[in-house]
C-alpha cells in the first residue's frame, strides 16, 4: 500500500462558500475529507477487479450483487432486481448489446437526505471489455496488481476504481455524521460498454435525478459531453472463380480497397466543422473499422467481405443524421463503380448505438463540479467533450444533467496492463464528497 499524497485540505478562505447554491454548505467538510478510508478504497477496487465481469458472463451478475450486498451492509437502501431484458431489447429505443446476455442485474442505493435538496446520481456501469491477448498482460488481468501508485486490472480504469470512489465518497459523507438535504443515489449498471443496456433499464424503471455524476476515467477533468459512437457492419459483395482464373471473377477484398480509402474521406469531411468542446482532440468523430472478414479458402476469389465498424456521431448531430449520411455516402460510391452499382454495399446497424449527448459547460452542475475539484484538488480542472459515446447521453436524454468525473486516463482503458492512480482515485472520493455537500446542501 503506497503512501498516498495528502493534498484534499481545503485552502482557507478559498472554499466552496464562494459559490452562491453553497452558502450553508461545508460545514465538517474537511472531517469528510479526511475521513475518506483510503485503505479499504483501495481495497474495494481490487474485490471489484477480481470479478471478470465482462460483458455477458456470469461475474456480471456476481458485481452487482457485491456492490448490492455491500451497500445494503452500510445501511443503504437498496433495492435489486432482475432486468427484463428480452423485453427491453425489443424497445425502439433500446440503445443495442453486443453480447449474448439473456440476465441482467439492476442495482440502485439510496442515501436518503432530509427531504429539502437536491437529489444527486452517482452512476458507475461495472462491465468490462475482455483483456484481449493475455500474453500482452504483465499480470493476470483479474488478479488486481499495486505498483507504486498503479492498481492494474482489467476494469481498475474503466472504471472501477471511479465505481468504489463514488461508493467512499457517501461512506465518508455518512461516518463524518453530515446529513444532506437531498438524497444521494447510488447505482450499479451493467451492459454500459455494448450499449448502456443497465442505464436504459434505470431510466425505464423511472428513476430520475436532478443530476448525475459518472466517474468514467476522466484523469479528474469534467467531460460534459460525448461524441456518439454507431456500430455498423458492410458487405460487400464479389464474385468467386478459381483463383487461376481470377480475371474472371471480382475479389471482395480488391473491391474493398477503394471503399476503405472513400471512408477515411468521409471521416475527414465529418470532422471538419467540430464543436468547441470537442477540438483537443486530433480526431473528434473517428470513422474506424475494426474488423474485416472475407473468403474462406487460399485459391479461391472472395465473394463476399464483412467488414464492422464504428462511426462517431457529432454534438448535436442525432444518430440518423449520421447513419444517413454514412448510407448516402456509401450510395454516391456505389453509383460511380460499373460493379457496385449492379452489386451496391449493403450497410447493417447493429449492436452498440450511442447518440451523442451534451450537458451545457455553463451549467450550474458543471461550475460547482469544478470548484469541488479545486478546492479539494487544488486544480482548475479541463471541461472538454469526450470523442466516445457513454451512459450520459442516455442521462442527458432523460433531462438529466450529467457529467463524467473520474480517475485514471481514458488512454489505458480497454489496454493491457490497465492501471489507474491510487492518489486520484482517493481524490476522487473526496471531491465527490465535497460535491455532494455543496449541491445536495447539508442540514442544519
Ligand atoms: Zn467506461
């Protein structure tokens, strides 16, 4: 266990009760600050870590009943329950899975306030992406690491490391004997990274907030916003000969080629013109392809080749904006190709649709975020729009403002050796804390 930096006192004079909405707040803030159990923090990450709860299998289910069982033993009150989720899926707006689930498991706690505030959603999905080629691991990816200030696991990142600092957070809140006014909400959501299955079956449920923080790996900056992200799929069609006799027949792959050059024009095109809050990012609105399939023997000319993809949808663009522009686009090179127009691109939308989504940065939610940060920080943090689709738009899209605030860095997750900062998440933790007081209000 590292040594961990000490830097959450508040600065005299410098508190959060400059900010109008928190006149009567931070009454014990710095025993709540103090007070967050850096150890057993550290601790929780690592019971989360050791669940491979992946998308679709059973550890998925196992996190939600830890984290259920665990805040029910706080004193929270917690309400779990069983998703229906071949009934949600046939929902218009179902927001797509990728994986094969047929369970899945909702989890909210409530830390009631007295009744006169706010009501605050803290909101972690505690899914994973596989660890992909373990030979790239310097570790077990679910036999959670500490080194130095690193904690490494598959999920540390992204983002259970941000799930256990909301969780400390109330835990501080309450051993420092602060009582809010509004209620705080803690949910658990599964599903998060093949759609956002869990947040959609929250929102169906008809829970609501006056606002929501998500402590997505953010490296403590506030992402007001998200790019949306579409997953497709293409086929392309050819026509098979012998490969002897390969002039006689169209290769799949070969008619591919140009196809792969006319989206990375289009992805250039979509990303000229992008809101500001996007424009740190070399590439806001990425068109990728991230898997090609086709043929299925050495000599013979491929008929067929299915490439997947995924295409980012602006701010303030809605996701059939963006399809269409995709299948127009497609249409026009189509058209120009003596084959393709007789053989056209068929293009499939499947799996994960994220829109994108965008809390105002002016918004009162945002500021007072920010100035939590730098009172227990000691940092202005970045406000920036994120390029990868997340659970906010479905918040946003339920008129819930929301803003993800986290540690660790968006870089390492889905990477091997994920690792998030101890330090940071701790900070985290206290932020949140000091969050919670100032926009829930604490009781007299
Ligand atoms: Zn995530």
């Amino acid at each position: 266990m590292p040594r961990l930096r000490h830097q959450g006192d508040p600065h005299p004079g410098q508190g959060l009760t400059q900010h109008p909405r928190t006149e009567n707040a931070p009454r014990g803030l710095t025993d709540v600050i103090d007070g967050v159990d850096s150890p057993g923090l550290v601790d929780a990450v690592e019971r989360l870590v050791a669940l491979p709860s992946m998308g679709g299998d059973p550890a998925e289910i196992a996190v939600q009943d830890l984290l259920a069982d665990a805040w029910r033993a706080d004193g929270l009150d917690v309400q779990a329950w069983d998703i229906d989720v071949a009934d949600l899926r046939t929902r218009s707006d179902f927001p797509g899975m990728e994986v094969e689930r047929t369970q899945a498991r909702g989890v909210l706690a409530r830390w009631p306030g007295t009744g006169d505030g706010p009501t605050l959603l803290l909101l972690g999905h505690t899914d994973v992406v596989p660890p992909g080629d373990r030979a790239a691991w310097s570790t077990d990816p679910f036999t959670p690491r500490i080194d130095g200030d690193r904690l490494i696991g598959r999920g540390s990142c992204d983002m259970k490391a941000g799930t256990a600092a909301m969780w400390f957070a109330v835990r501080a809140l309450r051993d420092a004997g602060v009582r809010l006014r509004g209620d705080i909400l803690l949910a658990a959501v599964s599903g998060e990274e093949d759609g956002g299955l869990g947040t959609y079956a929250l929102i169906e449920r008809g829970v609501r907030a006056d606002a929501c923080i998500i402590p997505e790996p953010t490296n403590l900056d506030l992402i007001p916003a998200n790019g949306g992200a579409l997953t497709f799929r293409l086929r392309v069609r050819g026509l098979a000969t012998h490969a002897s006799r390969r002039t006689e027949g169209v290769s799949a792959i070969a008619t591919f080629v140009p196809v792969l050059q006319h989206l990375e024009r289009l992805e250039a095109q979509r990303n000229q013109d992008v809101d500001p809050l996007m424009q740190r990012w070399p590439l806001a609105y990425p068109l990728s392809i991230g898997m090609v399939r086709s043929g299925d023997w050495a000599s013979t000319v491929p008929d067929l080749l299915i490439a997947e993809g995924r295409l980012g949808v602006a701010l303030g663009e809605t996701p059939d904006q963006a399809r269409a522009d995709l299948e127009d686009s497609l249409a026009r090179l189509c058209a120009a190709d003596p084959w393709l127009a007789e053989h056209p691109i068929e293009v499939e939308w499947w799996g994960g649709q994220f829109a994108s989504g965008r809390t105002d940065p002016q918004h009162p939610v945002v500021e007072l975020l920010a100035a939590a940060v730098e009172q227990v920080g000691g940092r202005a943090p970045g406000v920036y729009g994120g390029p990868y689709g997340s659970d906010l738009r479905l918040l946003v899209g339920a008129g819930i403002p929301t803003v993800q605030f986290g540690p660790g860095d968006s870089a390492a997750a889905h990477a091997p050796d994920e690792w998030v900062s101890i330090t940071d998440t701790v900070t985290c933790a206290r932020t949140i804390a000091a969050f919670a007081m100032a926009y829930c209000g604490v009781a007299d």
